[in-house]
C-alpha cells in the first residue's frame, strides 16, 4: 500500500530554524509519517537527526534528493563526487529511493544534451542498483517539449531505462497533459508521486491599478500568473480520479508539495492538504 508523506523542500527554513528533528515532528503531529528529504544539506547533524526521527517519531525517509554533478555556486552532494556517500546515507535511513529532482540547465540547451544527460543518469541508475537502491526522476513542465513528435520525458525514459520516475502532477497539468493518464502511461516505472494541486488564482486589485495607469503590458503579466500552485483539494486537479491512478500505476509514496505558499504557512498549508486527504477518504495511506 502506498504511503502519503512530505516533500521536504517545503520545510527547509524550518530545518535551518529549529533543525530536523523538531521540524519532523511538527509533521508527524500533523499526521503525516513519511519524508521526501529536498533542498536539505545532508550533513552529519542532519543525517543523524533523520535517523533519529525514525527510531523515536518513527518517520520514513522515503526518499533522498541527488545530484549527478553538483551545480556550480549551489552546494551539495552530487553521485559523480560523493557517491559512496550518498550510498551511506541512504543505507543508514533505510532509504531504497534516490529521485533526481529537476533535469541539470546545461541539459536543457538541447535535445541532444538530453540524450546525453539520460544515459549518463542510466549508468548511475545501474550503479546504485547494485546497491539496492533505486534513481527516480521528477518532471517539471519542461520535459512535456516536443522533438520530433516526442516528449522529452519520453526521450528521457527511452535513454534511461534502469531510471524510474516521479511523477508531480501540477507539473503535467501545467505541461498541457492529464495526470490520470501520464501516470498509466508510466504504470510499473514511478515509484513517487507529488500531491500538488493546480489552481487558477484571481487577479490582484493591484493588476487594475496598471491596467487604470495604461500599464497594459504590467496587467498582461498579472493576467499571466494566474496559475498557482495550491493545497491538495484546493485546485483544479481531479484527485478522486488521480490517487487511485497512483496507486495502481505502482507509487510507493505519495508526496505532499506546494511550491508557494501565498502568504500561508507550510504548517497551515500541510494542515490543508493534510484535512482534505482524508475528507476524499484516503487516511488508511497516512
């Protein structure tokens, strides 16, 4: 049975804050019991407080964010400089999942770069299966381009195929796809699936105040942002159709993710999220 958890990302100030620990168990107090680990240096402190989270609040470290190189001015792990380490890590949390969360943006100048990212990605993925563990990637709305009647998540799955993927729903909405779909689509390959729904805001009073001063272009921009991500239930995304799809595509984690809050707190937004799942009938996945 799948698991619904959190995606870390979310929580990164308050792990700056008040540390993991604390942090893990303001959401486990929410009901929440698993952890997507994103954005989230994985040093010994917090490596050691992850696993103390699962001993005493009895958290599940889903899954480990990685890096194939690490970004340039952006720190952190990376496979191609600490894979041992990142093998370590996920030994000691019991974590058999690694996603790699966005394609690297010097792979984006080209479908070529793509190509060469994937089987690069697929040599790692064969690499940490002799481990026992698994490399998952997450799609934004990016890989939903086209290349000669192709998807380049498509082209990505084709050059990679020791890699499975995590699906994020908002990011396929917003990619012009059905969610329900994709996920059968990629059926018995995603192990993760993001819960964030996609909802289309109303336009601030502040857009008429240019659109008053002749800023049509300014207005233009407001109209633009209209899509936002939101609260699972909040939106626009069909989850009574989307959760069984989920599941039955093979996900093992359904992960809670809102990329901004507008004004809210992550608490009051994971709370959200957290009281609709189980309103639609899902609190057995908690």
């Amino acid at each position: 049975m799948a698991k619904i958890g959190v995606q870390a990302m979310m929580l990164k100030d308050s792990f700056t804050e008040i540390g993991a620990f604390e942090t893990l168990r303001k959401v486990s107090g929410i009901g929440y019991n698993a952890v997507e680990i994103s954005q989230i240096p994985m040093t010994p402190e917090n490596v050691a407080e992850l696993d103390r989270s699962r001993s005493e609040l009895g958290m599940d470290i889903a899954a480990l964010s990685v890096a194939m190189e690490t970004p340039k001015g952006r720190p952190g792990d990376s496979l191609a400089e600490h894979f041992d380490k990142i093998v370590d890590d996920a030994k000691r949390l019991d974590s058999k999942l690694l996603r790699i969360g966005m394609l690297p943006f010097p792979a984006m100048k080209s479908i070529g770069a793509v190509v060469d990212f994937a089987k690069q990605a697929n040599e790692y993925a064969e690499r940490l299966q002799e481990q026992g563990l698994g490399l998952y990637y997450h799609n934004h709305h990016i890989e939903f381009a086209k290349f000669d009647g192709k998807y380049m998540l498509d082209i990505i799955a084709e050059n990679s195929p020791a890699m499975g993927m995590e699906i994020d729903v908002h990011w396929v909405q917003r990619g012009g796809l059905d969610p329900v779909r994709t996920l059968e689509k990629y059926a018995g390959r995603t192990a993760m699936v993001h819960l964030k729904d996609y909802r289309i805001g109303e336009l601030p009073e502040s857009a008429f105040g240019l659109l008053d001063s002749g800023d049509v272009a300014g207005f233009m921009a407001e109209f633009k942002n209209v899509v936002q991500f939101a609260e699972v239930g909040e939106g626009n995304l069909d989850f009574a159709s989307i959760m069984p799809a989920a599941q039955a595509a093979g996900a093992q984690y359904l992960l809670v993710e809102q990329d901004e809050l507008y004004g809210r707190t992550v608490w009051e937004a994971l709370q959200t999220s957290y009281d609709n799942l189980v309103a639609m009938g899902q609190s057995e996945l908690f």
